[in-house]
C-alpha cells in the first residue's frame, strides 16, 4: 500500500455515511405513507386533466432528495390543440 | 428490433455472494460498451441496487408500482447519470414479494424488451417466489457463487431450478448459464482454505463467465454508490467484469487465471492472520 493510498483509502466511507443519513431520514419520515408521491402525481394530474386533455404516457415525474429540501418535479406535455378543427 | 434483446438473470441462491455488485457492475460494463442496458432489482422489501448504482435519492416508483399499474414503465426508470444508455428499474422497498404476479413481471419485460438490448434481473437471495420471478423468463443466467461448499451447493440447486421452472426450459429451449466466481481470495486458495476454481467448475459443470477478486475496491466503489468499472476500471475487479461483458456479448476473451502466489508482505501477513 502507498503512502497516498494509506491517507486516502478510507475517503469513502463519509461519503456512503452522508448518502445512508439523507436516504434513511427520508424512509423513515415516509414510512407511514410510502405512496405519497404517486398519490400526490395522481391529484395534480387530476386538476389538470380537468382542464387539459394530458396523455400519460408524456408525464415525467423526478425526486431528488436532499439533505435540506427534496425537489418533485412533474413535467407534463399538453399538447396544443388546434382550436374548431376535428 | 423485439427479438434481439436478451434477459438475463443474475442468480445464486445463497446471500451475500455478489449478485446485487454484479448486477450492476455488468450492467455498468455493458452500456460502457455501447449497449442499452436496464438493471431491474427484484428484491422487493430489501432494495439495494439503487444504493449500489447511487441512484437512491431518485427513485420515485418501482417495479411494484409498474407491475399493479400505478406508475407508467417510463416513469419508474431512471437514467443513470453518468451512462446515458444505463438504467435502473428499482425493486419496492415497503411492499412484500407477494405484490408480484406472473403475469405482471411478464408484461414488464416485454415493455422493457422493446427499450433495452439487455434486461439484467438482479435475484433476491432464496429460491422463493421473488427468485423464482427475476429467472422466469430469462433467455441466459449468471450464476454467482464463492469458492466455499456452501455458496457451491446452492448455486447446483439454482441451476437445477433454472434448467426446469423458467419458461424457456418449460418450453424445450435452450438457456445459456454462465458462472461468475467471486469474492475469489487469492491468501486463502494459497492456504488451501477455499475451493480451487477446477473444482467448482467440475461439480457445477457450467462454462466460466470470469473470476472476481475479493477486495477493498468493491466496498469502496458501493461507498460511492459507483459501479466499480466506472468508479475504478483499472482495478482487478473491475477488469474481471469488463471482461465478463465481453464475452457474453460474443467475444472471444480468455478468462484469466486467477491470482495464485502472493507477494512476500501479504503472504506473510497472511499467514499471521491464519495463525492468530
Ligand atoms: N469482489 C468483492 N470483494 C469484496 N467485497 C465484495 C465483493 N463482491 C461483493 N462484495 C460485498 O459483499 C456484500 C454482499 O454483496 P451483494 O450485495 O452484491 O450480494 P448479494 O448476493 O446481492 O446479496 P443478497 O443475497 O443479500 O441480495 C456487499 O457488502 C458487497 O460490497
Ligand atoms: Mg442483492
């Protein structure tokens, strides 16, 4: 083993202690209701629906959970409709 | 193009032995070659693949979700970030193996069959329900095992199972095995404490896919939530891997001998570590 990797060889184990501390806080926060993001995907694509013909299939949804916040981010394609023809 | 993909199952029977590293880092090694590549985790309760592949803090839907039809498939896969042609179809974390159905599964792989050229099923340990599924409807299987009596004796069961409740032997077709040694010690086959590679080759009787080392890198690499063969290719584990995809996408490489002496430091500290 080389002088460097005797410093630096256990540089990872922080690293899976920060990922495993952000993952855990967040299962166990979501472990009453792990469904939470699809049912929230399901009403917010409700409300819209309602409104704008969507097609499912053109629906991303991201998480990214975070240490502070977490993002969600539901990207939904609405076609445009060409008014009276049809 | 339907046809031309393939599923593999990565299986072993017993725990632990490396097929959830493996599933990825074949996987990982695969799409570094071009292919396009879908890992899916079948340990429903227990996921870890997306742990392994660092992929944890996206997952939003699962298998589970796909299967009862919450989720569309596209929006439970997620595109690894480092590999455009990778992706990971996680397992459930909170449902139980029950939530999968035949038929379910059926309908997920033939989905992922039109996007993907390899659908990698990562097994769950046993030879339950959930194990049963990942090998289903496999077209070729990579058996994991250690060089210990008992890693070999599950995975003899696992090829029994293969060779008769997956749809291809139930329909008289061939299905490809391959076996993946891993965890392979070169301290402790020089001791003569571990199986020797002949020997598992002759009890289990099926072609050699490659020869993993034990080492640290491997730890260090799912530290990083990195397959190994992006997170360090030039390691000996990784080169095993990079060469194990070689060959099962029809290349002729010659799967090399597995480390037999030692230097003198390791060797004699070895030996200290079987005296203590
Ligand atoms: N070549 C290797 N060298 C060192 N450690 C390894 C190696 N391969 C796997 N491991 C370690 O062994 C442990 C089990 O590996 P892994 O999770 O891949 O096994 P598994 O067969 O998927 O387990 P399970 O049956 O629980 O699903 C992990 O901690 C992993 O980092
Ligand atoms: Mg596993």
């Amino acid at each position: 083993m080389s002088l460097l990797n005797f410093f630096t060889r256990n540089r990872s184990a922080p690293v899976a202690r920060d990922r495993l501390q952000v993952l855990l806080a967040h299962e166990r926060a979501l472990s009453g209701r792990p469904d939470l993001v699809a049912v929230l995907q399901q009403e917010i694509l409700a409300v819209i629906a309602k409104h704008v013909p969507i097609d499912r299939d053109k629906v991303v949804v991201k998480l990214d959970r975070g240490a502070q916040v977490s993002t969600l981010a539901i990207d939904i394609e609405m076609p445009h409709e060409a008014r009276g023809r049809r | 193009m339907c046809c031309m993909s393939k599923v593999m199952v990565v299986t072993s029977g017993k725990g632990g032995v490396g097929k959830t590293t493996s599933s990825a880092s074949l996987g990982a090694a695969l799409a570094q070659a071009g292919q396009n590549v879908v890992v899916v985790d079948f340990d429903v309760g227990l996921r870890n693949l997306d742990l392994v592949m660092g992929a944890e803090r996206r997952v939003v839907f699962d298998l589970v979700n796909v299967v009862q039809g919450d989720a569309k498939l596209p929006q439970a896969l997620i595109r690894d970030k480092r590999i455009e042609t990778l992706s990971l179809l996680p397992a459930s974390q909170t449902r139980d193996k029950d939530a999968l159905t035949e038929e379910g599964v059926a309908r997920v792989i033939d989905e992922l069959r039109e996007r993907f050229d390899w659908i990698i099923c990562d097994s769950p340990a046993g030879i339950e329900k959930g194990a049963m599924l990942a090998m289903r409807f496999a077209d070729l299987a990579v058996v994991v095992a250690n060089p210990e009596v008992s890693s070999v004796r599950d995975s003899d069961r696992i090829i029994g199972m293969l060779d008769s409740k997956t749809q291809r032997a139930e329909n008289g077709d061939r299905l490809e095995k391959h076996l993946l040694l891993t965890r392979y010690d070169a301290g402790r086959a020089a001791r003569g404490e571990m199986m020797k590679v002949e020997d598992v080759l002759e009890i289990l009787a099926i072609p050699l896919l490659g020869i993993v080392v034990e080492s640290p890198d491997v730890l260090t690499a799912s530290n990083m939530g990195s397959p190994i063969t992006l997170h360090n290719p030039a390691s000996a584990a990784a080169r095993a891997y990079t060469d194990a995809a070689r060959r099962l996408l029809g290349e002729d490489v010659a799967v090399s001998a597995p480390p037999q002496r030692q230097g003198f430091i390791s060797r004699l500290f070895g030996r200290k570590a079987a005296a203590a």
